[in-house]
C-alpha cells in the first residue's frame, strides 16, 4: 500500500519539527499542515501536465519523503522522546484514553467495511475524484451538477491522491477518519493552552470524540470533519503566534487558515472573527499585526491560487456561491428562525410525544418576533420536525452536551440556510 509513504513523510516531518515546535503534538500538528500544503501544491502541478496518475504521484512522495528522511538523519532527529508511564495515570485519565482509543478502533473497522451512501457523496464528493482520476488532472470539465466544480476541493485532493496511491483499495472515507483523530490531538492542545492539565486535555479529547454528529461524519466521505480539523489547527496555532511571535508559527497559522477556506467555504465567516479580535487586541501594535494579518491572506491566495484561477475563468469570480444555499434575506426575523431551528437540532430525544411538544414550542416560539418557522427564505424545508434519534450525519443532534453554542457557528443562522 503505496499509500503510507503520506504518512511515513508525516512522521519524518513531526521529527523534523522537534527542535523548533514544544512537544510531539504540536508537531504532529505542523507536520499535517506542511504535508496538506504539499500535497496541494503537488497536485496542482502534475494537473497542470496532465500527470496526475500513480507513478509521477509516487515518485514525487518518494523523492519527498527522501529528503526529509535526510534532513532528520542530518540534524539527528531520532531521538527517543520522553517516556509516559501507564501507572502513573489516574483512573479518570486511563478511562478518557479508553474512551477515545475503543472509538477511533470502531469508527476505522467501519471505514474499512463500508462504502460511502450520502447524498453529497455520491453527488459530488466522490464523482469529482473519479473524474479527476480519469481525467489526470483537477481541471474543469463538463457537469451539469455545479457543486463539482465550484466548491473547496482539498479533501477530495487528499481523496484522489488515497485513491491513486492505494489504486483504489482503501476507502476515501479515511481522510475524514484520520480528520478526526488529528482534531482529538488538536482540542486537547488547546485545552492546554486554556491551562488544563493532562485529565483537561484527555476530557476535552474524549467530548470531541463522543459527538454523534462527529462519530457518523468520520466514517463518511464528507468535508466537515476535515473542515473543523484545519480550524481547530489554525485556532491552536492562532493562539500559538500571540504567545510567541515566530515565524514557524505565524507560516503554521496560514496555511492551515489557506487549507481551511480550501475545504469548505464556511471557514471564511468562521475564521473572520479570530482575524478581526487579533486586529483589536493588537491596537498598541497594530502596523506588526496588519503585517501579520497580510502574511496570512498571502498564504490563504498561494494555497487556493489553483481553485481561485479555474473558478475566474469559468464563473468570473474566484469565489462562486451557488446562491440558492444563502438565505433570501438578512433581518432579524431570518436569523431568530435560523437560530430556533439549529438549537432544535440538538433537543432531539427518544420520546416522540416530548418531540412534538418541543416542535411546538419552537413554533410558538418563531412567533414571539412575529417569524415563520417554515420562512422559505430561511430553509430548505417546509416542513419543520423534530425527529428521533437521526443518525444522518448532516442532522444529528447532541442533546446531552448540547454543542449547539459551536455547532455551525453563527453563519447557519444569518447567513445559510436550514434544512
């Protein structure tokens, strides 16, 4: 399986990283975005030929991974990190482990013994990767289903070059998979920078891995978790680059934002907040961070320069919204509607009588503003419901925890619509 040379350069490059990034997850972290940026960039240059096939593929990450086995053997890079004593662990944090280990373990064996049966992926997610495939190239090429062309690509480039590499005998759906282990890695080093300690970090880690909506999406062709993995990358080193100004920090930062908005356009509303915060708290030193700020959207172009390229030459613009996903209007009716409609994603429970009674109190409660649950300007669906117990990885809920505060963030209620 040609295709763990990717993960063996991942390796090298964590290795690599060792000297100038604090601890062996965040260098994980750095080696992930560094090996997605090339990956990117590899497979805009061999579509450009016309090349993107299984030997100009390989060669490329075996000359790769090459190198960086020569610069880890150079700076001596293989040194045993420290040791983790299991005896050392509390109850409570050998139970989090558990939890996390048991999940990654059942979620991987139903990647390997099921195929993808969304709707998007058999719409668009995979065609666009067989096209490619036939294709050799990530170019345009005729469809009459848009969303082929027009929407973020890189998880099916990392799809493509899974399929190439394997010569289509591992499923797609292990790039959302591997997406999920990474941002376990990735909340538990932010739990550390908000000063939790190893019990913090392991909870935070086992929360992420127990959402249902999470635990369905990993074992899907989807984008979302590939998504929410490059945000939480960029959040982390976000807070990183404020901590210590560096240059690896600060390169790390945009090109995991790049990566990010190049696999699903919802990241440019989610991300704008952190850009804009940074800009205000930076006031005292506001030239450095405007610097800084433009050393980010340069990486963001670079990184999405191919897509940007193909989409102005077919559409005129080099970001194309297909405009039936935006809502109709922008008031405050729209976004209370939105708002009800999303929280009533995660009150789902077993019991269908307590269902109705909460559907209709978020009715009564669209009301209150004088709004339509059903505002047709607001949703795909006339038809607000309450369903049991969805295990659709687009609508299922998470009652317990009730994540609806982070789910979607704000732009599902202002600006997109519901189903």
């Amino acid at each position: 399986m040609f295709v763990f040379i990717i993960l063996l350069f991942i390796f090298l490059t964590s290795l690599i990283l060792r000297p100038i990034m604090p601890g062996l997850r965040v260098c994980f972290l750095g080696a992930t975005v560094f090996t997605a940026a090339l990956l990117t960039l590899l497979t805009e240059l061999l579509s450009l030929g016309h090349i993107l096939s299984f030997y100009p593929l390989l060669i490329s990450w075996v000359v790769l991974t090459i190198g960086a086995l020569g610069q880890a053997i150079r700076i001596n890079a293989f040194q045993r990190p420290s040791s983790i004593y299991w005896q050392d662990w509390s109850l409570s944090e050998k139970l989090n482990l558990t939890i996390i280990i048991t999940l990654g373990i059942l979620t991987v064996i139903t990647v390997s013994c099921s195929s993808p049966n969304t709707w998007d992926a058999m719409t668009y997610h995979l065609p666009r990767v067989m096209h490619w495939v036939q294709n050799k190239t990530v170019a345009f090429y005729p469809t009459h289903i848009i969303r082929q062309l027009c929407y973020a690509p890189w998880t099916e480039f990392a799809m493509a070059n899974l399929w190439i590499l394997s010569k289509g005998q591992i499923s797609p759906s292990l790039v959302q998979w591997m997406a999920m282990a990474g941002s376990l890695v990735g909340i538990s080093l932010i739990a550390r920078q908000l000063g939790a300690d190893r019990l913090g970090q392991l909870m935070a880690a086992s929360i992420t891995a127990c959402l249902p909506m999470g635990i369905l999406q990993a074992v899907s062709t989807q984008t979302d978790y590939v998504c929410a993995f490059w945000l939480i990358v960029f959040v982390y080193f976000f807070i990183e680059y404020q901590i210590q100004q560096r240059l690896i920090m600060l390169l790390a930062t945009g090109m995991s934002l790049g990566l990010a908005i190049l696999t699903k356009g919802n990241s440019y509303i989610l991300l704008l907040p952190f850009l804009l915060g940074f800009l205000i708290s930076q006031k005292k030193n506001l030239g450095r961070a405007l610097l800084a700020v433009m050393a980010l959207i340069l990486c963001v172009a670079l990184i999405n320069g191919g897509q940007y390229w193909r989409e102005m030459k077919t559409f005129g613009s080099p970001v194309w919204t297909n405009i039936s996903v935006v809502n109709d209007a922008f008031d405050l009716k729209v976004l209370w509607v939105n708002l009800l409609r999303n929280v009533s994603i995660h009150m789902a429970t077993p019991f269908v009588p307590l269902n109705g009674i909460m559907q209709q109190f978020f009715g009564n409660a669209a009301q209150f503003l004088g709004a339509d649950i059903n505002d047709p300007r607001a949703s795909f669906s006339n038809n607000f419901t309450i369903h049991s117990l969805n295990f659709d990885e687009d609508y299922s809920g998470n009652f317990f925890t009730c994540n609806f505060i982070l789910n979607r963030y704000y732009q599902c209620m202002f600006f997109y619509r519901t189903a």
